[in-house]
C-alpha cells in the first residue's frame, strides 16, 4: 500500500429500496386516483413522476461539516481499526458455530481488484468483509439504520445472479426498541467500538452479503502534496449497492451533527433536485455519476442483477481529473480520451495544464467523435451535472 499514506480510506452504501406490495410502477399504472395513492405512501409530489421503481437513501451534509459541506451524499465514511477487528470473527462463530473465513469465500474473484481491495493486509477478516462492515457502521451512525442479520447466509457463490433482492423485514434485525436503537447509535458516534459491542449484545452480525460492489472513487488532486498535513484531504472510497424490498421504507433520520437532511427518492428525483436552483441543492461527482448510472435501472430487479453479475468482474480505482473551461467544470474519467495516460495518483506532480481554456462549446465541437468519458458542470459548485458517455459499456 505504498499510496494510502496520501488519503484514507472510506467505504460507502447506497441504500435502494422498492415498496413490495405498491410499487412506483403499481402506482403510475393505476387511472383512478393515481395522483392520490402517489401522494399516500410519497408525502410530496415531484417534478419527475415515476422513472424508477425504487427510491435511493441520501443525505445531506451540514454546512459546518469539515467535508463536502451542504452537499448531498450517500451514507458512509473512514475505515476504523474496529471494522477488521478480531472481533467480528469471533462474533460470527458466537452466532453461528461457523467459521467467518467460510463464508467470506463468497466474495472472491480471480478479477482485477483495486489496490483498496487486493493489496494484502495483517488483518483478522478480509478486505472484502471489512469494508463492508465499515459501510453498514456509519450508515448505522448517520441514518440509525441498522444493516445487521440473525440468520446464516447461504453458503453459495456470489456468482450466482439469479437471487432475487431481499426483504427488508425477513433479513434484518427489526425488533430492537427504538429507544434502545437511538442509545447505540449515540454510542457508536462516540465510539466506533461501540459498534461490535453491540452487534454482540444483540448477537446480530452485519449483513455484509447483502452488499453488492459498485466502485472505486479516488478523490482527484487539487493541488501538489508537499506535506503531510495535506495528506487526509483526500479519500479512497469503495461504493456498495444493497437493493431490497420492503412493507414500508426503513425509518431513519440524521443525525443532525455532520448531516441534517435524509431523503428516500429515485435516481431521476433525486438528480430533478439538483437540477432546480431553487431547491439550492449540491452534490459531488461521483454521486451525480451514480445516480445517472442508476436511472439506467427503472428496475429494481434489473439494478440488483446488474449489481451482482458486474461485482465480481474487473473493478478498477476511479480518479477524476479536472479540466476548466471559460464557462464550464469539467470533470475527465478513464476512458475519455483527454483523460490522462498515467494519472497522478499520489498528487506528487504539479497541477498545471499548457491546453488553453476555451468555451465548453468549442472543446465539445473539437472531441466530436472522440471517446468521451466525462461529467460536465456550469461551474466548481458541481450544480447542474451532465454526464456524456460514449465509451464502451465495460467502463461503465
């Protein structure tokens, strides 16, 4: 792991949830009073009507918070020395009377991995499972949304494409109090240990096999690191997808510290927001990437496939690289053909470019019939993004 002394490293989840019996599709179909059964299980109308069939679980960063203020976010965060603790190992024998290593197995590849992934660890579980484990912790922390499970997963490859999603209700640990629930949950922000202390009282083990791999983002370089107080700027995250159905929508909430919003809507709705300047919504590239990855799915079923057939083929580290122009923020990824042949990962290099900035019309003019590869935005508050994609679906 020669690199991550330049970023830490995060694991993130993106929550996609599907009412079981009155779906986004059910609803739409439905002549009569189709507006009023919408409003009933929705709470507000939107601009986008029915694109998807699901709804995804954001939230909104504070304005104070140290990173990406005021931006709209998955659930997630930094990899603590609880998430591959010893622990876990130890729990999942408690529960089960099996052994962890057993059904950890399920994740491997013989693929490309990111570095994330496949550089080797002395840890007590494998990368796999801990960046998983570390996804569910601080979705549990910033939404009170516990992704933990009673019950011993099938000992089957993940390969296997064919599984339908999850139930919610049939998978998870739902009969803890609530009041008991916000009691760990203020512990687990205070301390990330707190976590598998709980997960041994309640005896429920997170529910890493519900979570599908999605992808790698680097945190671009802004500027030359020259010293280590620059280094935690930066963070290398792997991206989770959990798709489930479920009677009603998970309740959680922020937690009014590092976030102070949370929306269950669709990727369409979700991307509307951003659109409209008067819902003065922010959100980071790779966000706005994911969800118009996601609208590609207007099913849940098709989503979750996707999900699991693509985890476990080559996943390469995604780092964007920055290119302005005089009217717009352009946001270059692997496989557009600006995109540079051997990116600076590290950010050792000075950040300069000798191309002239030009308007975003005349560049766009120029790269016609060019692998393009890249999201566009009016300006560096990232309103407004626009991904153009005509690259193979490999690096989709």
């Amino acid at each position: 792991m020669a690199t991550a002394k330049f970023w830490r490293e995060a694991a993130t989840l993106m929550l996609a949830a599907r009412l079981q019996h009155h779906t986004l599709f059910e609803a739409a179909s439905a002549v009569e009073g189709a507006k009023k059964k919408d409003a009933a299980f929705r709470k507000s109308e939107t601009p986008s009507g029915f694109s998807e069939d699901y709804r995804v679980l954001m939230l909104r960063r504070s304005a104070s918070s140290a990173f990406m203020p005021s931006k709209c976010v998955f659930p997630g965060g930094v990899l603590q020395k609880v998430d591959h603790s010893k622990g876990w190992v130890d729990l999942f024998q408690k529960i089960t009377r099996e052994s962890l290593d057993d059904f950890s197995g399920m994740f491997h590849t013989n693929n490309i991995r990111p570095p994330i992934i496949s550089d080797l660890r002395s840890w007590d579980v494998i990368s796999d499972v801990a960046f998983r484990i570390c996804a569910i912790r601080e979705t549990f922390e910033e939404c009170g949304l516990l992704l933990a499970t009673r019950k011993l997963p099938e000992l089957t490859s993940k390969a296997d494409f064919s599984k339908e999603c999850i139930s919610w209700e049939k998978t998870m640990v739902t009969d803890m109090e609530q009041g008991l629930l916000r009691s760990w949950r203020s512990r687990v922000r205070e301390n990330s240990t707190e976590f598998l202390r709980m997960c041994h009282e309640i005896e429920a083990f997170p529910n890493v096999w519900a979570l599908e791999n999605w992808r790698n983002w680097l945190t671009p370089v802004f500027e030359k690191v020259d010293s280590s107080s620059k280094k935690q700027t930066r963070f290398d995250t792997l991206f989770y997808v959990c798709c489930f159905d479920c009677d009603s929508l998970p309740h959680g909430t922020a937690d009014d510290r590092e976030t102070d919003l949370l929306e269950w809507m669709s990727p369409t709705e979700h991307l509307d927001h951003l659109a409209d300047v008067k819902q003065k919504r922010l959100m980071a590239p790779p966000q706005v990437y994911e969800l118009e990855r996601m609208k590609l799915f207007p099913n849940l079923n098709q989503l979750n496939h996707y999900a699991r057939a693509h985890g476990h083929e080559v996943m390469l580290r995604w780092m964007p690289v920055m290119k302005m122009c005089t009217d717009a923020f352009i946001i270059l990824l692997p496989g557009d053909h600006l995109y540079p042949a051997e990116p600076d990962y590290d950010g050792t290099k000075e950040v300069k470019s000798n191309d002239p900035v030009v308007p975003i019309a005349q560049l766009m003019a120029k790269d016609e019939k060019k692998n393009l590869h890249r999201i566009i935005f009016k300006d560096e508050t990232f309103r407004n993004g626009r991904v153009i994609r005509t690259i193979a679906s490999s690096l989709q």
